[in-house]
C-alpha cells in the first residue's frame, strides 16, 4: 500500500512539474512573438493584424476569395 501512496505522490509531482514546464514554454513563446512583432512599425502591425485576422476566417470556413 505504501508504495502505491508514493508512486500516485510521484505522479502528482510528475503532472505538476510538466504544467510548469508548458507554462514556461508557452511564455517563451509568446516573449518571441512579442519581441519579433516589436520590430514592425504600427502600420505593419496592423497590416499583420489584418492578414491574420483573413487567415483565421480562412480556417473557420468563412474565407472569402473576392476581396
């Protein structure tokens, strides 16, 4: 029994452990994107605003080619 008790201890710490490390990893991610998009003047920013906002239409099923 007690070690069934220590293996579900080591689990728990194992699962809260990897949470920490995607937190991390999805941080970075976002100070890269942060820091690449930091490059681009206001009027590019919007230009990539706008391009990705007709990109994600494109994925719902709501592109429209005409425009």
């Amino acid at each position: 029994m007690a070690a069934s008790a220590a293996s579900t201890g080591e689990s728990k710490y194992a699962q809260q452990v990897l949470s920490e490390l995607q937190q991390l990893e999805t941080f970075a991610v976002v100070t890269l994107i942060t820091a690449a998009i930091s490059t681009l003047t206001p009027a590019e920013q919007e230009e990539l605003g706008r391009l990705c906002k007709k990109l994600g239409r494109a994925g719902s099923g709501t592109f429209r080619t005409d425009n």
